[in-house]
C-alpha cells in the first residue's frame, strides 16, 4: 500500500511539474525569460509560487524540465537511433534530415529561450555550451556510421551537417518564408545529401 501512495505522489509531483512547466515555456516564449518571474509562473500555472520553488529552485531548473520534455515530445532519439539502421546512405541522411527537422518543429522556442537564458546568466552559457558540444559529438557518431560513403574527412563533413542544419535557416525559411514544414524537410534532405554525399 505504501509503495501504491509513493508512487501516486510522484506522478503527482511530476504532473505539477509539468503543469508548471508548460505555463512557464508560453510566459518565457512571449514575454522573455529574463522578465519572467517566479510569480508569473505561479499565477499562469495555478500553482503556489512556495510549491514551485519546492519542485525546482529557480529558473534555469523549470527550463530544462521544458527541454526534457520538448526532447521527449520531439522523440529525436528514437528517430536517431532508427536511422542508424538504415543501410542505404541516401535514406539515412534524408532520416536525419527528419529528425532535425521535427526537433526544430517542436521546440524552436525552446532553443530561442535557452539563448536569451545564456545572455542573461553565464552558468546558463556554460550549460548551453555542453549542449551544443553534446549534439556535435551525437552527430559525429552519426557521421562515422557512414563509414567511408561521405564525400568529405570527418571533420568537413561535420562542419557541413552543422552549417545546414542551423536553426537561422529554419527560422528564415519556415518562420519567416513561410514554407511548409515539409518543403523545408525536402529541402534540408536535398542539401545534406547534396554536400555529404559523393
């Protein structure tokens, strides 16, 4: 019985997480995360402000609960995983060019939110720092697992994937162009196969 409570009360805990995080990501996206406050969490989310500071702390804490939950959303790991699998080099690039594009669907903001966060606060810098040297050596395994069927040394070849995969081109494209999501998806498979691939 008691481990039937515990495990209630952590499903709750995490629901008002999320609850909490969810208010916070629309208040962060319109209003900017350095004027965000604690309060203005509490008052969107209906939750205690002495509740959210239990849970997380501070700010930077609710932010990567919303990017744990936009990485789960976007399910780019999966996606990642299912096209190492692919055998054909021309599938498993056009499969990267989906998940890139899926992660940038789903959580555009929360890249533009973590950017505003690492202006403001420098551990949030060296937070997203590790970020971007974590998705460079996830894609330089990535890489690798062409084995001899890119066009360019490792290092070229990264740089290219990295270069057209920005989220600027994503955002001048899509957010500003206004392609649809999968104009932009075959245009970015188009390209990384173009430059990648002999």
């Amino acid at each position: 019985m008691a481990v039937k409570e515990e495990s209630h009360r952590a499903r709750q805990a995490q629901a008002t997480k999320e609850q909490v995080a969810g208010a916070a990501r629309v208040l962060f996206a319109e209003q900017g995360y350095v004027v965000t406050t604690i309060a203005a969490i509490s008052e969107a989310a209906r939750i205690p402000a002495q509740t959210i500071y239990s849970a997380f702390g501070n700010k930077p804490a609710i932010l990567r609960e919303i990017s744990r939950l936009w990485i789960a959303e976007a399910d780019t790991r999966r996606l990642a995983q299912e096209s190492l699998a692919l055998t054909d080099p021309v599938e498993r690039m056009r499969s990267a060019a989906h998940w890139h594009t899926r992660q940038f669907e789903t959580g555009i903001d929360v890249i533009r939110i973590y950017q505003e966060a690492a202006r403001a606060d420098q551990r949030m810098a060296a937070e997203m720092q590790r970020v971007w040297g974590a998705r460079e050596h996830e894609l330089a395994l990535f890489l690798q697992s062409f084995a001899g069927q890119l066009a360019h040394d490792p290092q070229r070849s990264l740089d290219l994937f990295l270069a057209c995969t920005t989220m600027e081109i994503y955002q001048l494209l899509v957010l500003d162009r206004g392609w649809p999501i999968a104009a932009y998806e075959a245009w970015l498979a188009d390209t990384l196969v173009a430059q990648l691939l002999p």
